[in-house]
C-alpha cells in the first residue's frame, strides 16, 4: 500500500515531494492533481500573459522526475472523501486510494462574488494554464479587458497585458491599488506609475453588474452607475482554499487549521500550501496568505515530517514582491499601523525611493519598499528576529 | 551488497587507471572481509613465477570489515602481497586510522596493479582517485612525506600510509607506515610499495559506514566493550603498553637477548613499559581508530646523546628486537633505534634481528670491523645499533648486505653464520624465545609468513590470566594444558588461535582483542558481522571461516612450490640451548616440532607428508575451484 | 560548496574585493571578445557599503539550502554541488525580485542598466564563486583578511579548529606526565 | 541571549586523549543513526607526527555568536535546560555560524547542509560516557580550571 499520498499537485505539492525523497528515499509516493499539468509555476502566469515566458517555461519539472523518482502521478483526478478510520481516500473517478500519511495541498480557486457567476467563459479568475491562454488569446485579437480588484495579482496582470500591448481597465473596491499590500503612501505611488502607462483605473468602485448577451459579455456597470464596454471580465478578488471535500471530517469557516507541524487535527493527515490556514508572525495570529514562499516552506515542513522527522514551521511572514513597470515594490508584514501608541513609524522618501519600516513595542514588524530594494532580505531577517530599532538602524 | 563492506578499488599505476569491483554475497560470507578478501584477490591474480618486487605482484589493502565503527579496536588494515623477504604470501596486520578512513570513501580494499614509471603518490578522496606527481618526495622520510602531502593536498585531517628511503631503496624488510608511526612492518610490504614507485596513498573519506541493523549492533558493540575493558589484562595493557610485560617475559626465561643465545638477562628494566613511564620517556598513550584499549606509545627523549628524538612506540618487539637482543639495555638508543626504523620504514624486528646477527658475526670474527665499515657492532654498542639502523635503511656499505634480510645476509657471508641467522621461510624470528614455548614454535613453523607470531598469537599457552586458562581449558578439555613445556594438545591450541585470529583480522579487530586478551569472543565476532551486515552467521560459521581464509593462505604457498620441509623452524632454535638454561628443556627439538607438525596437520586433513590439503579438505571448505587448480598442478595432498 | 567568512570588523573599506569582482567578470569577457575592443567594467557581484563607519560587505554564502532558490517562481537558481555554488539561470529569470526579497544577506542586485541593450537587463545576479578562477578573486585581493573563501563547506571549521588546538597544543606540556598512566 | 541556564559542559582534557575517535563514532551513531565522524557533534584535532588529538566541540558560550550571526534565527537554545538546537527547516546552510565559531565547533550536515551543533544528549553526552581516556569530563566549566592548576603544580612534583 503507498506510504504517501498527496493530494494537489502545486507548489506546496511538489515542494512536499522533493521533502520526502530527500529524507525517505525509498518512500512510495502517489499524487493526485486535479489538473491535466505537470506541477507548474502560478506565479508566473502573468508573465506568460506578458509574454516574457514560453509556455514550456512554466513547469517546474519534467515528467522525467516522476519517472526516475518512481512518483506515481494521477492527472485529472479529484479527491472527494477521506475516510481518517480506514485511512483512504475516494477519488471522483470511483477510485480508492489508501495511504500512511496524507497531504492536503489542494490550493485554492478564485473568488467569484454570488452577483457576477454567470455562465460565461468571458467572465473569469486567474488561476490555470487554460484561464491564463485564454486571457493571452484574447488580449493579443485585441479585446478590451476589465480587471476587478486591485491586488498583486490584478496588478500584475494590469502589467502584463499593458507590457502585451493592451490596454486594460481596472476596478478597485478601496481608495487604491494594493490596499492590502502597500499603505497609502506607497499605494499613491505605484498607482501614479501605474496610470503614467495609460491604464484607467477606477478606485472606491465596484461591479455591480455584468452585462452580458447572446453575444457575450458586453461590458460591466459600476457602483457609481458608470459604465465600460469591454469583452472579458477577470475577477482578482483573492482565492479561497480548496477543502470542501473535507466538509465532513474537518469543517473550518477558511483555511484548514494546522499545528506547527503542519498536522492537521486528524491523525497523519497533513496540509500546506494555500488550502492552509497558518500562524502568521507579524500578525501573530492564524490566517490564509496564499503566496509562494510559504507554500514552498509548509510544502517542505510537512513532508519532512511525514516522513518521521521533527520540523517545526516558525510561521508564515506575508509578503510580496513586484515589480510596476520597472518600478519594483517589496513589502512585508504589518504595513498599516493601527493608531495606538506602542506603534512605531519610520519613513524616508525621495523622489526615486520610499522606504517605510513599521515598529512594534520597538521590534520591527513591518516594511515597505518602492524603488530601491537592495534590503528587503535584511529587514525580513530582521522581522523573523525580531529586532529592535537600533540593530535594523545599522 | 551490504554498505559497510565497501566495494573494492583497483588501481593501475602503469596506465593511469582505476576501476570499482564490488564484493560478492559468496566472498564476504566464505571469506568475511579484510584479510580474508585479501588472500582471496592474491589467489586469483598472483601466480607462480611472479616476482616479489617486479611489477605483476599486487598489493592489497583490505580495511577490516568493522573498521570505521565503535566496535572496539575494530580499526585495522591487512596488507596482503607476495612477499620479498620470503617469497611466499605475505599479510601484514596494522593499526593506525588510514582504513577507516578508506572506509569513509567507501572502499573496503584497495589493490595496486603493476608500476609507475616515476615517483608517484595516490589521492583517494571520496570516489575520486588521482595519481599525482612525488618526484619531490622521494627520498623524504614518513614524517616529511606525511606532512608534506598534507600541505600539498591542504588537509591535515586526510589520512596517510607511506613508505620511507628503507622502501624506496626495496629493503626486504621495509614497512609501510601508516598515519606515521603505525607499521605493517613484517615481510617486506614497503620495498614491495617502493619497487612500484608508490611514495604514499592519502585518503579522505566523508561518507560514514552504514549498519544494516544499527540498534542490535549498537548494543552488541557496548556489550563487547564492556567485556574487554573487565579484562584483567586492560590496564596493564593500555598502563604500560605491549613493553608491559617484558619483565614478566624475562622471569618467564623467553624473553630473546644477545641474538637468542640467552632466554634471560639480569635487568630487562630499562627495556620495560614501566620504565618508559616511571623514566618520563613516555609522552602520551595512543591509541588506534576506535580502540578502547590504547596500547601505542609516543616518547620522546630529552636530555643526552639522543635528545630531540621523539617517535611512537617503542613497541615490545622493537624493544627486544632493537635492545636485548643487541645486548643493549640502556632505553635511549632503542627509542632512537626505533624513531629511524620508523621514519625510514623498516621492520624493527627484522632490522634487530640482522643487527643482532651482524654482531654476533662480529664477536665471533666472522665479520671484521672493515665489513662493517669500522662499526664496532659489539654486544650493547647502542650507539652502533643506531647507525647501522640508517646505513641499512639507506643501502649503505655493509648495510646493503643486511638489507637483503639475514638469510640472504648469511648465504652471503657463509661458512656458519647461518645457523646464527635466526630466521624460517626468510623471515627472521620475533621476539618471543620458541624454544621454551612449544605451541608459539609450532605457530611459528607453520605460518605461512615465515617465523612470527601474528599469524597465531598462542598466549594463553602460558596459562597467565584465569581467562586464558578458561580457554585452554575450553580448547583442550584441561587447565593442565595451559603450560609452555607442553606438546601434547599444541595442535589444537594453534588450530583455534589461528582461525580466531583469521577472523579477528578479517573483521579487523586487534588481535589483543581476541587472542591475547579474550573480550572479543568468536561469539561476539559472529553476532557483529550478522548484524553488520544483515546475513546471519553462527560462531561456527565464523571459525569455519577463519579456517577457509587460512587453507587458502596454505594453499597460496603450496601452489608457489612449498611443502613440509618449509615449516620448521631456525637451527639455533631447534639445536641449540641458550646458554643461559643449558637443561633438555631449552631447545624444541626436531622431533618435537615434527611431532606436533604431524598431529597439526591431521587435525587439519592436510597431507602428513607433503603438508598439502588434501582435495577431501578442501571440498569441505567449499575452496572447489582451489581443489581442482591444486589438483591439475599435481600438488594435492593424499587422502 | 564555498564557504565565505565575512569579518567586517577586520575590514577597511578600501572596497579592493569589488574592484577585484568587476575585473574578475570583465577579464571572462574580453577572454572571448579578444583583447582590442577594452570593454567597460562590467558590474560587481559584491557590495562594499560604508555609511558612517558602519561598513557592509554583502556578497553571496552559497547557502546550502538557498533562500533565493526556494524564492524563485521561474526555477533559475540552481545549486552546482560539483563547483560548489549557487548560481542563476539569467535565460528563465523574470526579474520578479522575489529573491531579494528572500536573501537574509542583501547579496542579490537586479540589473538595471542605463544602456537598454543590455541583454541581462531587469535579470537578477549574484556572486558565482569565481568558478572560472582557481580561487576568489575578493579574497585573493583582500588585503586585511576580511573576506575569506574556503572551497569546501566545512573548510572554515576545520580550520578554526586547527588553529586553537595548535595554540592549546603549547600549553599541553604542563603537567602531561599526570595522564599518561591514568585511566 | 546566553545559556547561562547551562551548569555543566563538556571539558576537554588533551593530554589524555588517545585520540581513538570513539566520542566521534558514539556521538555519530547518537545524532545520525551510522558511524560517520563528519556527523559528530565533537570532533578530533590530529597532530600525527606528535601523538597528539585535540578534542573540539562546543563549549556553551555566555554569548552564543553562532545564534547572533544566524540571519534567520535558526541556532537557537531551550530557554530550560540551555540544550542548544538547530531548527532544520530554517537553517539555510549559509555557514556563517561555522564561520564565526572562534573554535570551529560547529560543523555543516554533509547531506543536509544544516548547521550541527552539540546538544549535549539531552544532559547526558554519550562522548564523555564512553571515552576511554576519561579525556572528556561532563563537569561546571570551573572545574577544568581547577584541574589545570592543579596538575601544573604537580608537574612541578615539589617534594
């Protein structure tokens, strides 16, 4: 019977993959993913839409490895029950797979708001190589493109097209871009280097419908009553975690709960990735943040420790990197500071550079950076330490 | 495979090039590792005709089976050749930490094939092997060449065995010595290194050694080493070194001085480990890889004639061979003695042993002082031990003769030098007086290295310790037995020590471990390779395998031409009392060894008068293939 | 894989070991582009700041579970055990900055270049361990022993080692006698 | 910062090493389940021409510089019984804290690439259990200083 089994064949997946055969050799592993691909890099879906990479480019890795590795892999299949008792798991397809240890890595799907499901492929998130091609397709015959929500990845996705040649236009729920990744100031910013490239961007709006047709999808009214003409509708409101096959025997309101062994509450059952809901250290508190290095880490804790050893996972630090036509943004941890008075500010600006690092009870707990860069990886080593003002100040 | 065995490496110096053969399930369960691969490689690929130094004699280094794990004293090496010195088969046993380390690279045996055309030195690390230029190291001693490899490589921690001027200079009795100051001295395996233009072989291993059932060795290990260090033996041992017992050797009357024509002097003291100690020549107790026991010596000397001098050891051998049996009782030149013989890598025993002979030839005015380069070579001239020492070493004016090995010597001088020469197959006589010992002197007829006692290191004859009488009662049945005048039961006493002994080097264990000191029980052995290795032996099986690894030595040497007449022992020993206890005791005579030969070759169903195995033998040792290539030769033994 | 020991305390400043980097990487081009044309300096792999004598020096550690490769959403980090680096595929890198967002030692730069012909434009670089050099330029230029270069990953250690037990080693005389015959 | 909770270390008496690598095989065996001595946690100095091994491993320092220079806090201690660990999944293997351990007591994982550093078996080191030479002593740091004095003036042998 296989030792491993692992459900989701993403990032946190494979990271969990390479885990177990670096410390279990000879561990039988089998992968179930629901998509007809080869592990792949989400990440860089935007810049396939953009151009900068070849289709090939996106694997992470060729079947080769599965091959050598003695990986059995199981593409377009979907696990629909785990049975924690008899330690198996029923498979859409009528298959029953049993296992020693489990991986949960099942990922998430786009958020899609009740009002705007319609029975359109015009009207979509950005999720998969198939969602990703189709956008391609239709901005290179020139289809005018409403990107809702103004995140990392509308952001990067507004680049991307613009970077192809199309104009795309762009609908904010908050007073900015990134509100959840930068804070105003920085926001302001990229938001100006944003419209200096020609892209409309609508803030404090929302869609509250879609016109759709026979024809299609014609074009989307706004909250304010305003409306855009435009083909395709990509919705980036965020994802959430793939879990409901595990409705019955782990209901959770988000994220699946899991300790800092990435257990989950059942026996031998694992999970990572962007299905989980992790510690978050600056926040010091359990939440989703479904970004890469920490699919990458939980990915590579839970395998360790499926497969006998003792790792424990310090948390997840959220953070993000991108780069606004050439205009590159990291930030990280707690960006926006709540008026209280043991918080602590400490911003420097010029005209090419912002730089803002956030204090907590003197510990550094927060940073942005537009412009220049070069630090970002020392102030995250700071923020993991927990360093106080003086040490980040040298 | 089991990992722990390691695969075996070849290298061709002649062309540069080196290959992996693993170890077959067959060869490691008949023949256990070390030792016993060893003999079996020298068997496939040394055939009759070959000369010791010329470039199709092979040179086998076989780690221990358990080198490189906790077992206790598990650390040793087994040089396996055919020697120089005596022509036949030749394994030298020696400690150190360079096995392990080869271990580590994930070799169990390296073999050296044919010659290179200049000076070269071989550069194992991990799975890479180069052979690098040592142009520039030739003529260095050890410690020079030791150290300036090191520089060269620039890592002080890989591990080194290398031959000094002695071995470049093919002195039939050159060692190679391992990580300074540790030998495989006996029979001649440095000139045969030299002869192939080998300066030295460095290793550095970084893997380790897997246990193929970790907990169950783990807890045999700490078991064995528990057992060993109750030994009552131990704390002299690790005390006062192998020199420990020198003064209860002499009042035992077989402690070899003035060349064997004496089993006893008034004051070996000065010679003894407690002297070393109480004298403050001794610096710091060694010990080599994994041994709990730490029986090496480092000393130094620090004021008079040889002050400056610092070396390992000396040994027990070396100070009989180097002191009493020159006459010389002072302990300043033996340690000198013995610092030359190590850093030019030389025999100590041999290098005495032609010593004593050349003295003694001296006295007797067989020898002038012009021979001797006006060295007055006389009885207790230490100062002249020590330059003869370098001329030897160095091939220089009469030391060219010694060189050659005392046989060679006496042949060379003539008239009745030889019956001085204290030598059997060539090889000369160690130090321990056969003529009072009777199961030592069957031990040491038979071995197929020629005089010497690590071949069967029969200690508990002489009944010294309750655990050696519980052996001797174990084997023969009778405590009686354990007493040195005895022949009756020799036979089965040599037989047990020496399969004992072939599984202690195969597994690589010291010999004091299991022959000399009792801790490590065949039973022990067993239980290690079984869990070692993860194919279940028996105590039997073990022993059974010992006696493989030896027949298949005999038959090395059978196949090379020898028979009975060949295992007997030094006139001096056999006719002539020492002068010291001139009582029938005093010599093992002709009869007596012919007697206890007789009964040791029924007890091992080889041919009384051939001393060959016979084919029924070797059918029952499974050495098929051995049977039927004796057996075309027409050297089998009759039923 | 290479281990670089950083002491910024022994280090001047003279920031001789960026020089040295930039010229180490121009002598590999002109090696193919012949001699005539005398390119200019291509940029440093290492970084020597100096910001009120507080001194940085931020170059690479060939980590050997690299950050910086677990970071990269395109798989152009890639760990060559055989010459003991990290190095960066520049064809598959997107310039993501994902990488410097993850190098606890601020040892990766993106390049952006003022010509844009620059063909590594917007592409991430770091140190590449001098690997067409027999040792490290930095540390064969550095003249106070501030950048030390071991190619193997326990070079450092083993030395350090050395080091105290040969000074220890002087002080062993004393009283040696003691030990030597007790168990 | 600082283990000061820790009582006992490992002392290292040189002169009495036989230099036998027994620490290094137990220890070895302890952490890494083989014999291999580039696992060990306590490694031997060798001066071959001399006889001499030099025991190395680490000795608790007040302030631990391995825990400071570690960019993403890996090298930590248990604030109870001081025991120091090395959390596997954030060590990246950069070596800095091999590098800056004045006594080289800190050694990378050959295949895991993780910093190694003694534990002290939980407050019962193996190495010292079964040294042969009683040349490693588990004791209060004071106790080796103790030691020295006194086998100088015995050195001495004033009588």
């Amino acid at each position: 019977m296989p030792r491993y089994l692992i459900i989701g064949n993403g990032t946190a997946g494979f990271s969990a993959i390479q885990a177990i055969l670096e410390y279990d050799s000879d561990g039988e592993i089998t992968v179930i993913s629901l998509e007809h691909h080869l592990p792949y890099s989400r990440v860089l879906l935007t810049h396939y839409i953009g151009g900068h990479v070849s289709k090939d480019n996106l694997y992470m890795t060729g079947e080769s490895f599965f091959k050598q590795k003695k990986v059995n892999l199981l593409l377009g299949a979907a696990a629909v029950n785990v049975d924690p008792e008899q330690k198996r798991v029923e498979l859409d397809n009528g298959r029953v797979l049993s296992y020693e240890k489990l991986l949960v890595a099942t990922g998430g799907k786009p958020v899609i708001p009740q009002h705007l499901q319609k029975e359109s492929p015009d009207i979509m998130g950005l999720r998969t190589i198939e969602d990703a091609s189709y956008i391609r397709q239709k901005s290179l015959s020139g289809a005018k493109i409403v990107i809702v929500g103004g995140g990392s990845l509308g952001v990067e996705l507004t680049c991307a097209l613009r970077e192809g040649g199309n104009f795309p236009e762009m609908v904010v729920s908050s007073s900015h871009v990134l509100s959840r990744v930068a804070d105003d100031e920085a926001a302001a910013v990229i938001q100006e280097q944003i419209q200096s490239y020609g892209i409309k961007i609508w803030t404090g709006e929302d869609v509250t419908e879609v016109v759709h047709t026979s024809k299609g999808v014609e074009g989307v009214v706004l909250s304010g009553g305003q409306e855009i003409s435009c083909q395709v509708v990509v919705i980036c409101k965020g994802v959430q975690p793939n879990r409901e096959f595990l409705d019955r025997v782990l209901p959770t309101i988000r994220g699946i709960k899991v300790d800092s062994n990435m257990r989950t509450d059942i026996p031998d059952v694992y999970a990572a990735g962007d299905v989980v809901e992790a510690y978050e250290l600056s926040r010091q508190e359990f939440c989703v943040s479904a970004i890469w290095p920490h699919a990458i880490a939980q990915g590579r804790v839970a395998g360790m420790n499926m497969t006998g050893q003792d790792v424990i996972y310090e948390g997840s630090l959220s953070r993000n990197a991108l780069e606004i036509f050439g205009l590159p943004v990291i930030s990280m941890g707690i960006t926006r500071v709540p008026a209280k008075r043991d918080w602590d500010l400490d911003v420097n600006q010029d005209k090419s550079s912002y730089c803002k690092l956030v204090y907590r009870d003197a510990k550094l707990v927060g940073a942005v950076l537009v412009g220049k860069v070069e630090k970002a990886g020392k102030l995250q080593a700071a923020i993991r330490k927990a360093a106080g003002i003086e040490t980040v100040l040298n | 495979m089991p990992q722990i065995t390691g695969d075996i490496l070849h290298v061709d110096l002649s062309n540069n090039t080196s290959w992996r053969q693993p170890v077959t399930k067959n060869d490691l369960l008949q023949l256990l590792g070390g030792r016993g691969i060893g003999v079996r490689i020298l068997w496939d690929l040394v055939k009759p005709g070959v000369d010791p130094l010329g470039p199709e004699n092979i040179l086998i280094f076989g780690a221990g089976l358990l080198s490189g794990t906790a077992a206790p004293s598990s650390g040793r090496t087994t040089v396996t050749c055919l020697s120089p010195a005596t022509g036949l088969y030749l394994k030298t046993n020696v400690g150190g930490h360079w096995g392990a380390e080869l271990k580590y690279a994930g070799f169990g045996h390296l073999v050296i094939h044919d010659r290179a055309e200049k000076p070269v030195y071989l550069w194992i690390d991990d799975n890479k092997v180069e052979i690098r230029d040592a142009s520039r190291m030739w003529g260095l001693d050890v410690r020079e060449t030791d150290i300036s490899v090191k520089k060269e490589l620039g890592d002080e921690d890989v591990q080194i065995a290398a031959i000094g001027p002695a071995g470049e200079k093919l002195v039939r009795f050159a060692a190679v010595m391992f990580s300074v100051y540790h030998a495989a001295g006996r029979g001649g395996a440095g000139a045969v290194m030299g002869s192939k233009n080998l300066k030295a072989i460095a290793v550095r291993g970084s893997g380790g050694v897997i246990i193929a059932k970790p907990t169950q060795f783990h807890e045999t290990v700490l078991h064995a080493r528990e057992k060993l260090l109750s030994e009552s033996g131990v704390e002299g041992l690790s005390r006062y070194g192998t020199a420990g017992s020198l003064n209860a050797v002499n009042e035992m009357r077989v402690l070899p001085s003035y060349n064997f024509q004496r089993s006893c002097v008034d004051d070996a003291h000065p010679l003894s480990g407690q002297c070393l100690v109480e004298a403050g020549y001794l610096k710091r107790r060694v010990a080599c890889f994994g041994c709990v026991i730490g029986c090496h010596r480092y000393s130094t000397v620090e004021k008079g004639v040889f002050a400056g001098s610092y070396t390992g050891g000396p040994e027990y051998e070396s100070l009989v061979a180097l002191g009493s049996g020159c006459g010389v009782f002072e302990t300043e030149p033996v340690i000198k003695a013995n610092e030359l013989c190590n850093i030019y890598g030389m025999d100590t025993i041999s290098t005495g042993s032609v010593i004593q002979w050349a003295m003694e030839c001296y006295e007797k005015g067989a020898l002038s002082r012009q021979d001797l380069d006006g060295l007055g070579l006389r009885w207790g001239n230490g100062q002249a031990v020590v330059e003869m020492v370098k001329k030897i070493a160095l091939r220089e004016g009469f030391g060219n003769t010694l060189a050659e090995g005392v046989k060679r010597a006496a042949e060379h001088i003539g008239g009745d030098t030889h019956k001085w020469a204290v030598e059997a197959k060539g090889l000369e006589h160690s130090c321990v007086d056969t003529r009072s010992a009777k199961a030592y002197a069957l031990a040491f007829a038979v071995n197929p290295r020629g005089a010497d006692h690590l071949h069967t290191e029969t200690l508990a004859e002489f009944g010294l310790s309750p655990e050696a009488r519980a052996l001797i009662k174990k084997i023969t049945g009778d405590e009686k037995y354990a007493s040195p005048y005895l022949t009756e039961k020799r036979a089965e006493i040599v037989r047990w020590h020496e399969d004992c002994y072939a599984v202690t080097d195969c597994l690589g264990f010291c010999a004091f471990t299991s022959t000399a000191l009792y801790g490590v029980t065949p039973q022990i052995m067993a239980a290690l390779f079984s869990s070692a290795t993860g194919y279940d032996i028996s105590e039997e099986n073990a022993m059974n395998a010992g006696r493989r690894v030896v027949t298949l030595e005999k038959c090395f040497n059978v196949r090379l031409g020898a028979s009975r007449k060949d295992d007997t022992l030094p006139w001096r020993i056999m006719n002539e009392p020492s002068s010291d206890r001139p009582d029938s005791k005093a010599v093992t005579s002709e009869k007596e060894l012919n007697g206890m030969l007789d009964e040791y070759y029924s007890l091992h169903g080889w041919d009384k008068n051939t001393s060959w195995p016979t084919k029924t033998t070797l059918i029952r040792l499974e050495l098929n293939n051995v049977a039927k290539e004796l057996e075309d030769m027409n050297k089998i033994g009759e039923e | 894989m290479l281990s670089i020991k950083v002491d910024t305390v022994k280090c001047d400043g003279c920031s001789l070991c960026q020089l040295a980097c930039s010229f180490a990487h121009m002598v590999l081009n002109t090696k193919t582009g012949g001699q005539q044309k005398f390119p200019e300096l291509p940029d440093p792999l290492l970084w020597v700041k100096v910001c009120e004598g507080e001194i940085q020096i931020d170059i690479c550690r060939h980590c050997e579970n690299p950050p910086c490769a677990d970071a990269c959403v395109a798989g152009a980090f890639k760990v060559d055990m055989e010459r003991g680096i990290v190095e960066i595929d520049q064809q598959k890198c997107v310039g993501c900055w994902s990488c410097v967002m993850e190098c606890p030692f601020g040892a990766i730069r993106i390049c952006s270049h003022s010509d844009k012909e620059c063909t590594l434009q917007s592409r991430a670089f770091k140190c590449d361990g001098c690997s067409m050099w027999d040792k490290p330029l930095c540390a064969s230029f550095c003249p106070t022993g501030a950048v030390q270069i071991a190619r193997n990953n326990n070079g450092a250690a083993a030395i350090q080692r050395r080091q105290r037990a040969t000074l220890l080693q002087k002080g062993l005389s004393l009283g040696a006698a003691r030990y030597v015959t007790e168990r | 910062m600082g283990s000061g909770v820790i009582k006992k270390i490992v002392n290292v008496i040189p002169e009495a090493c036989t230099g036998c690598r027994q620490c290094e095989l137990i220890c070895s065996f302890e952490q890494g389940g083989s014999y291999s001595p580039r696992l060990s946690r306590i490694r031997l100095v060798k001066f071959e021409d001399k006889c001499l091994s030099v025991p190395v491993t680490c000795t608790y320092c007040e302030r631990p510089i391995c825990e400071e220079v570690c960019p993403v806090g890996a090298m930590t201690h248990d604030p109870v019984t001081g025991a120091a660990k090395v959390n596997e999944e954030s060590c990246r293997g950069c070596k800095e804290c091999a590098n800056a351990c004045p006594l080289g007591a800190i050694d990378m994982h050959p295949e895991k690439g993780t910093a190694m550093r003694c534990d002290l078996c939980g407050g019962d080191p193996a190495c010292v259990k079964y040294c042969p030479a009683g040349a490693l002593k588990y004791e209060p740091p004071h106790h080796s200083v103790k030691e020295k004095r006194r086998s100088r003036v015995v050195a001495l042998n004033l009588d």
